[in-house]
C-alpha cells in the first residue's frame, strides 16, 4: 500500500467513525440476519452487511466475525463497525451469532461447532448471498478469534447432520487477541482439557491453514507475545502466511470501537491485509 493510500483510508475512517459511532450506540441494524443455524429452540442468525448497490448475482469476497467473550457472553454488534467499513470496501462482512455458556449452558466444542456451521452454510448459499464461495474470509476477537482460528485449523469438529462435503475452513483470517493455544500452559485449558488437542488451533496447523492475520497489544494480560510468535514461527514452518502486528503497551481487547486510535490503526492494517489478497476492490464510501 502506497503512502497516499495509507492516508487517503485514515482520512476516510476520520469520516467514518462519527457516523459509525452513533449508529453502533443507537443500535444500527444489518442489511439483513437470516437464520444460518437452528439447535433445538436456539436460531442462530447471521447480521450481514451489503456494498451499496450489491446483487445476488454479484460474486463477491466476503467474511464471517466472531464476537469475543469467553465462550461465555457477547454479542454480534461488537464487530458491526468493522462489517460496516468492509462493506464499504466492496465485501460482503457478517456478524455471527453462536451459541455461548451464559445462553445456551454450551462448551468451547459447540462455539466451534457454530463457526464451522455458518462458514459452511455462507459457502452453500453462496448465489443467493451474492458471495463468491473461493474466498470466505473468517475473523474474530478473544474467544471468537479462537473460533474463527479453529475454522481454518482444527478438522473433525463438525455439527451432525451437516453436509461435509461443503468445506467449513475459510481462506483467509483475521484474528485479533485470538485464543489460539489451548495447551496445558494456555488459555482456557480447564474448559477443553478432555479434548484440547483437537480444539486448539496451535496445535492444528498444517499447509492447509489460511493466510492469517493477528493483532496483538504487547501488554495483554491473556494473550502472552511469546505465544503469538510461536504460532507466527508454526505458520512458517509450515509454509503459511502469518502477519503479526504488535500494537506497545496495549492490553487484551485494544483493537475494539470504542478505543478509537487503535481501531483506526488495525482497520488500516486488516485493509492493507485483505487488499493484498485481492479481496478489496471498491473505494471506501462513507455511510
């Protein structure tokens, strides 16, 4: 990305952040949230934004965020912001609902389970969405990185009855303070120790693993850096892509709307990501 480039996308999230921000605050609704995924009375819904003047037959790069919260809570409007400035850019960006601890009384296995499901079912109504089904991007925060990161790592986590021959692995992923070591020294081990090998995305790449972007702040209380640069070191060794973006003295969950230098600076970087991919074309529109 050229220096203009890289400050004519600044000026336009100057311009986009008031406008976002009163939205997010006052509840601003997706384009549409059609219903991806239903387990006994939960309906799980996908909140997707469209580019202007996006089509069916349109067939465009598109991405899938997963909220953060532990496994346990969240909610899908964390990543609205994002969503809406990458509709901007020309992709189709979704916010999934998944089902969480405090909701639905669930395991890290069924959060997995659900990204795996609506990166399955994006790819299976992938004319009607206006999507093309080769480049589904999956990105996440915390423990919707870690869901995000096991979509595009672990294999053999699937919800019964679905069709398997529709991959469930993206092909790209943009993880920010993503839980990706489930390990006895990791994160949320207690919670997965039964099955921690299969779920844990530092255990699971291979040359099959999407080209990966992580944000990370070097203070995350989390998230250590030394366990962000052993998977970047994984990634290679395995062949893959792996981009590290540390931000100094930031903590566990900098990257999010309200904290607005940060946010302006990983859309930046998640932008230049993506656009080396091939998967941004348009101008960026202010709403």
């Amino acid at each position: 990305m050229t220096l203009f480039k890289y400050f004519y996308i600044t000026l336009l999230l100057s311009l986009f952040a008031p406008s976002a921000y009163s939205l997010e605050v006052k509840g601003i609704t997706p384009d549409k949230s059609p219903v991806y995924k239903t387990v006994g009375k939960a309906e799980l819904k996908l909140h997707i934004f469209e580019p202007k003047g996006h089509k069916p037959s349109d067939k465009r790069p598109s991405i899938v965020f997963f909220f953060g919260g532990g496994w346990s809570s969240g909610s899908p409007s964390q990543f609205y912001p994002h969503c809406k400035y990458l509709a901007s850019r020309g992709m189709v960006a979704m916010s999934a609902e998944y089902r969480v601890k405090s909701r639905n009384k669930t395991t890290p296995l069924e959060c997995v389970k659900d990204g795996k499901s609506a990166i399955r079912w994006m790819r299976q109504h992938a004319k009607e969405l206006g999507i093309d089904p080769t480049r589904i991007a999956a990105g996440g925060g915390s423990a919707g990185g870690h869901v995000a990161a096991a979509t595009g790592t672990t294999q053999g986590i699937e919800e019964k009855g679905e069709d398997l021959s529709i991959s469930s692995r993206p092909a790209a992923l943009v993880l920010f303070n993503p839980v990706f070591d489930n390990g006895p020294t990791g994160y949320g081990h207690s919670r997965v120790k039964k099955y921690w090998k299969e779920i844990s995305p530092m255990h699971n790449i291979s040359e099959n693993t999407p080209p990966t972007i992580v944000f990370l702040g070097t203070k995350d209380d989390l998230i250590p850096v030394k366990t962000a640069e052993k998977y970047k070191k994984l990634m290679a060794d395995s062949g893959r892509r792996c981009d590290l973006k540390l931000y100094k003295d930031q903590g566990h969950g900098f990257f999010n709307f309200r904290s607005k230098d940060n946010y302006y600076k990983t859309i930046v970087a998640m932008d230049q990501f993506l656009e080396s991919l091939g998967y941004l074309k348009a101008k960026p529109i202010t709403p």
